[in-house]
C-alpha cells in the first residue's frame, strides 16, 4: 500500500512487474534505466541465487513529478517466474499499490495463462484482489516476428487474459523499448489516481 508521509510531503508508491518467466520483466526495467539515467539516480538491484541466472527481483526506485504538492517516489520491482520462488513471488507483492503483467507472446498459451492464476492466488494470500488493483497488461516479444518467430495474436492474449479485466493493454519488445515507457506512464497514472480516491476517502 502506498505510503504517504505528510511530514516530508511524499508519496511512495510500489509497482510489482509479473508474469512467466523469461517473458521479459527485467528487459523492461533495463531499458528504462539504460534510457532514462537522469530519472534513476540510484542503483538497479538485481539480486540472484547463487549461480542460477533467475532473477529474485530487480528493484529501481526513482523520483517524479509532485502530485497535488507531494513528491511521487515509485519503486519498481520484478518477481521471479520459476516455480520455485513461490514465496520470493508472494514477498514482493506484499503492499504492492500497481502491476504490469508481461505476457509472453512466443510462449505457449497456457504458459501465461497459469502466470495470471498464479499472481491472482499470490495477491489473494495478502487479501487482495487482481481485478480492484491498477493493472496493465503487456504483450512482449513483438520483435521477434522480425526474425520469422511464431507469436500469438494480441487478440488471443487479450481473450486468454484480459477479457474480464478490461484493463489497459500494450504490445511491446521490452528490448527495442517499443511501448516500454507507455507501459509504466499508464500504470503510474492509474495507481496514483488510487492512492488520491483512497486518501479523499479516510480525509
């Protein structure tokens, strides 16, 4: 949840990138703090296990624009997608305030499908619900039809995902930058417009 701190006239708010493995969560991240220094005075941390290439997360924090006085800090973190980082998942997620779910469109249908099941149970064992967050949806690896790969239609990805959510939705190449900060301006956008209903709501 997003942390409002009248004192210094802050808002923190945190941004959760999920989705199935290698569907290119951290690409995003990396092209945003290779393209846009200036924005990202501190450190991209990427922790990992041991030798093991999966990331645990990459963690970015970064200063905005104010908002009604306040200055907006946002901390952009990624989740694993190996199964085996189950409860690495569920810490991240924890008073997360916005998601960008990074559909994989050269991955089988099912590989995204049982992400978004995964991330709904996830966000259910902190009480929260999928459908009342901000959430974007991301379509990636569009580039690869350059090379003659076989992606699935955004249509698909749209009726397999987001035909109940109706949520903002982008097709992208997180390693091109296509759509890449279109995708984080939404989600921005739409988790600082819930945090300013919910503080009118409890003045």
């Amino acid at each position: 949840m997003a942390f409002i701190n009248l004192r210094t006239r802050e808002i923190q708010i945190k941004i959760v990138y999920c989705g199935p493995a290698h569907s290119g969560k951290t690409a995003n991240l990396r092209y945003l703090y290779h393209t846009h220094p200036s924005a990202f005075p501190s450190k991209l941390l990427t922790v990992t296990a041991g030798g093991d290439r999966t990331v645990f997360f990459d963690f970015l924090p970064f200063t905005l624009y104010a908002v009604n006085g306040f200055d907006l800090k946002v901390r952009l973190y990624t989740v694993p997608g190996r199964d085996l980082y189950e409860e690495t998942r569920k810490t991240i997620l924890k008073g997360v305030d916005g998601i960008v779910f990074v559909a994989d469109a050269s991955a089988m249908r099912k590989t995204n499908i049982l992400a978004l099941k995964n991330l709904q149970s996830n966000l259910s064992a902190h009480g929260k619900s999928l459908a009342r967050l901000p959430l974007v949806f991301q379509f990636n690896k569009y580039d690869l039809a350059e090379q003659g790969a076989l992606l699935l239609p955004h249509t698909t990805l749209l009726s397999d995902l987001n035909s109940s959510y109706r949520k903002p939705y982008f097709a992208a190449s997180a390693q091109k930058g296509k759509n890449v900060a279109a995708t984080l301006k939404k989600i921005i956008t739409m988790s600082v417009a819930a945090v300013e209903k919910r503080y009118r709501e409890v003045s």
